[in-house]
C-alpha cells in the first residue's frame, strides 16, 4: 500500500475521523497515541511510565500493521500534561526507543482527564 489509512485493533480506536496511520508512499505519519489499553479502553493504571509503556505498545502496534517498526522512526513528538514529569518520561522514553534514536520534540499541553503523556511519530519506509 503506498496511500492510504492504517488500522488496528491493538491500538485505541480513533475518537474521532482521523486514523491511526496515514501512510502516502515512504512517509508513514502515525497520531498521537495515548495511555489506553486498547483491550479495555481505559487508561492504564499508574502514573507517567505505565502511561508511556502503554503509549510504545500501542504505537509499535500500528507501525506493525503498517509494516514498520520503531527503527524506521525518524521523528516523535512527546506531550506532557507537567513538567514535573519530565525526568520520569525521559527514564521510561529513554529505556523503550531503539538506536538509531529519532529526533524529538517535547511541548506541554493539556489533555483529557486522567491522561498525562501522548505521543506522536513520523516513519520513512523503505519502498
């Protein structure tokens, strides 16, 4: 597939009409990915790092389904709800993301209730 939208469902469904991929021939832009357990639909238990762990997975499930995996990214976009949870994302991001590491950008923003971190990602495919 070189164009079109990508879906799974090991990865939250969309709340709204935008997909989990896009892909339009090497790029694959994948949306923000929250802490939802795609099995339940509810987010995970804890706090920054089980949210983040649950944010990779779902991820990792959807440039799976594309064909991909976290070595193809080449640029991830962090939003944190507090700067105070800064050095505990950076552990757990820090832990999970393979070498050759992407480039990132981290902002602060606001999110739903009970959600703290989300996490966006840019993919180049070969062919």
């Amino acid at each position: 597939m070189t164009n079109g939208a990508i879906s799974t469902d090991a990865a939250p469904k969309p709340v709204a009409a935008y997909s989990q991929a896009k892909r339009k021939g090497d790029i694959l832009q994948l949306a923000g990915q929250v802490g939802i357990d795609p099995a339940t639909g509810t987010v995970v238990p804890g706090g920054v790092a089980e949210q983040t762990r649950q944010v990779f997975a779902n991820l990792e499930a959807v440039l799976a389904e594309a064909g991909a995996s976290m070595t193809d990214v080449v640029m991830m976009r962090v939003y944190l709800t507090d700067t105070a949870h800064f050095a505990e994302l950076n552990e757990t991001y820090n832990a999970l993301i393979p070498a050759p590491y992407p480039a990132r950008t981290t902002v602060y923003v606001g999110l739903p209730e009970g959600l703290l971190v989300e996490i966006d990602a840019l993919a180049v495919l070969d062919g």
